[in-house]
C-alpha cells in the first residue's frame, strides 16, 4: 500500500469534492477532519492550486527552533 503526503492526500480529498460531486461533510468524515479543514482546503486550492495544500505548519517549527538555538531571529536568507 502506498501512503500519500499531506498534499496529495488534501488534493485527493478537494478532486473528490470538485471532480466526483461527494459532499463535504462525506469527504471530511473519510479523511478524518471537519468539515471546515475540507472548506478551507478548498478555498486555498481554489486560491492558489496546489501550493494552496502545502503544510505550512512545519515552516513555523522549523523558525521557531532554528531562533532558539541562534539565540535570535533567524533569517530565511541564511539557509539558501
């Protein structure tokens, strides 16, 4: 079996809206969220396509460690 990321699993869930007319509240029961996560998701890939879907949680971890172990604010421009 294979397992599927955030965003594939997200897009799967917004083509199962939008291509397959399954209702928002069947789709957000399958996939295990609320109603509103499966809006949202929709709105943000109506918005912005797939990147709409990324996971942008782990953006605000990774800053918030990386100033903390800096001992300061940290700056984008100093991984790339």
């Amino acid at each position: 079996m294979v397992e599927l990321g955030v965003v594939e699993q997200r897009y799967a869930a917004v083509c199962e809206v939008i291509n397959d007319g399954e209702t928002v509240t069947a789709v957000a029961r399958r996939f295990g969220v609320t109603r509103q996560t499966v809006h949202r998701w929709l709105r943000q890939y109506g918005a912005k396509g797939l990147a709409g879907l990324v996971d942008r949680s782990g953006w605000c971890v990774w800053l918030f460690v990386r100033e903390a172990e800096a001992g300061g604010p940290a700056s984008v421009d100093d991984e790339f």
